[in-house]
C-alpha cells in the first residue's frame, strides 16, 4: 500500500497586508491562514468546513498555487508544489482541478460550453485533432447529465445546476486526481444540491478521484466525506472520521455547527432552538482575539481560553481536536 498521502499540507501560513487609506496608518495584517495541516489519502473525501471567513477558499487558491504562500508547504504525491518552477508545476496542474462556487463567473460568459469543456483538452492535449476533441466534448457533457447537442450553447442559457455540471465536465476533461470543490452546491436550490451530490460522488467511483470538498454547512459534507476538518478564524480546530465528528464532536465550534444542522420533521420550537445554535459572528482575521480564536463565542471559555492557544489532543483514531476542556 501506498503510504504517501496524495495531498499533504503542512503548517500553511497566508497573511495578506490591507492597506489603510492614511500614509501615517501602518497596514493591517489579515490572518486569513494562520497554521493548516492536513493530509488527503487517494480515493478519500476531506470535508473541510467552517463559517464563511474561516480561511478555507484561501486554503484552496493557495494548494493550487492561485495565490502565492506566506509559509508553510504543499506536497502532491509527496512534491513540494511550492518549491517547483512554473512549467513543472503545469504537469501537477493537469491532475489537480477545481470546482467552483459560482459557476456564472468561473465559466466565460463568450465560450460556448464545448469551448469551455475543450479547453483543457487543448491545454493538456493539444495535439489531438478538433474532431476527436469534439467527440470527447460531447461525452463529458454526456457523463454529468447534459445532452451533448447543448456543447454549442452559451453559459446564460443553462440554469445553474446545469451550469455546475459544466464546470464539473471541464474539470475531469483532463482525468485529474484531486478535485478541489469549493462549495460546489451551496449557491443551487436544495432540490438541485443532492443531484449534483450524486454526480460528484458517481464520477468519484468512475474517475477514481479524490476530494477535497470545502462547505460552510456539515450537513452537506456529512455523506460525501470520509473525514472531515473544521476550520475556525484561519487554524483547523477538529479533525475526525466522519461519522466520529457527528457522533461525538469535540470542540464546541463543531458541536455548535452540529446543532446548527437543521433536522428534518421536528416540531417549530426544537427548529428555533436550531437557530439559536449559532452564537454571535466569526471574528475578524485582522485583529483575532488572543488565544482560542473561539473564546469570544463559547460557552465553555475558562479564564486559560482567553490567554492560550490551545495544543492538539488526540482524542482517537484520526480525531484530534484544539480546546482547553479536553
Ligand atoms: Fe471554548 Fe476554551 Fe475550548 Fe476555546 S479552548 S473552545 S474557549 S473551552
């Protein structure tokens, strides 16, 4: 057995400087990745959840060099991806690819949706003859539910579940490995969410893929992942065996999110109850609260929580989470 994990991120660091709108004002710090470790084995799905403003889109752009690091390391198939030149890293390109959330501006508005699918055919395989890519076209959209007759249509003209399919169809046109997906479902209506779930996993078992699937909601990730890690104000707070995280979740952040999941056929009052769930906002990255990042919300805070950031603790196989009460 292979023991080098596909995807191996290791104390990954991005800061980002805002500049204030004063010449005497010295620009802010933004802790937008403060510290993320985290491995992805070949064929497993990581969910990787938290709050919008937790840091985990930056975790994407950086693993797929979109934006550049502060510190810390990235390996694909155990090569640091930040240590090698452009052209080298093209041929790590091809076999890792991204999903987005938003499929109306990740898609060009001019392409037509076969010249959106081919083009990283033509990238990657730039040699093969139009008609062959052409056919291939036709069979991608074919393979993620779209008639391969709308290859000549326009990206305003699919609804947009149609138009997240596309963006998957572009994204196994080359036969990655890893899929980055980033919120893939979270701007669909709930009925169109479970299709493109589906889809996803479907596609997991024909193209033998890995993901790392980034969501803000656990109930999304709860059937796709394997394992799943929490994000919490730019550090990862638990990570756990799926079915661990749901059962038994050992930081407050991810019990409150648990309890955030809304449950189906419970009476108006547990529903409110659902709501009330989620305390207070998500700090801001620019000046995070010494200590736990979460002390501000948690109901546990002891008077350590407000001075010390808390060590990992290993609480069982593949779960560890960062908190003072454990
Ligand atoms: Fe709450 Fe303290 Fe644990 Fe942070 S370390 S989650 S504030 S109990």
């Amino acid at each position: 057995m292979n023991e080098t994990p596909l995807l191996k991120v290791d104390d990954l660091v991005k800061h980002f400087s805002l500049r204030s709108g004063s010449l005497f004002e010295k620009a802010k710090r933004v802790r937008a990745v403060d510290g993320v470790s985290f491995h992805l084995d070949e064929g497993e799905t990581l969910g990787l959840v938290g709050e919008s403003g937790s840091g985990k889109s930056t975790v994407a752009r950086l693993i797929l060099r979109l934006i550049s690091h502060t510190s810390g390391s990235v390996d694909f198939r155990g090569e640091n991806l930040f240590d090698l030149p452009l052209a080298e890293f093209k041929k790590f390109r091809r076999e890792m690819q991204m999903i987005f959330q938003d499929s109306m501006s990740s898609l060009n508005p001019r392409y037509t949706a076969g010249e959106i699918v081919g083009e990283p055919l033509k990238i990657y395989e730039g040699r093969s003859p139009k008609a062959e890519r052409e056919e291939k076209v036709r069979d991608l959209l074919e393979q993620v539910g779209l008639d391969g007759s709308y290859a000549t249509r326009f990206p305003h003209e699919f609804s947009g579940g149609q138009r997240q399919r596309l963006g998957i169809a572009r994204a196994i046109a080359v036969n990655p490995k890893l899929i980055v997906a980033d919120e893939p479902v979270s701007a669909l209506d709930v009925s169109v969410q479970s299709q493109v779930l589906n889809l996803l996993q479907d596609l997991k078992e024909s193209y033998g893929l890995s993901y790392l699937f980034i969501a803000h909601d656990l109930a999304v990730v709860k059937h796709m992942s394997q394992r799943v890690a929490v994000m919490y104000l730019g550090r990862i707070v638990e990570t756990a065996p799926s079915r661990e995280i749901y059962e038994n979740p050992a930081h407050p952040y991810t019990q409150m999110l648990i309890q955030a999941i809304p449950k189906a056929n419970v009476d108006f009052a547990a529903r409110k109850e659902d709501r009330g769930a989620v305390i207070g906002d998500i700090p801001s990255p620019i000046n995070p609260p010494p200590g736990c990042p979460f002390h501000k919300r948690c109901k546990y805070k002891m008077a350590i929580c407000e001075q010390e950031y808390p060590e990992y603790r290993r609480l069982g196989p593949g779960h560890v989470a960062a908190c003072h009460l454990l």
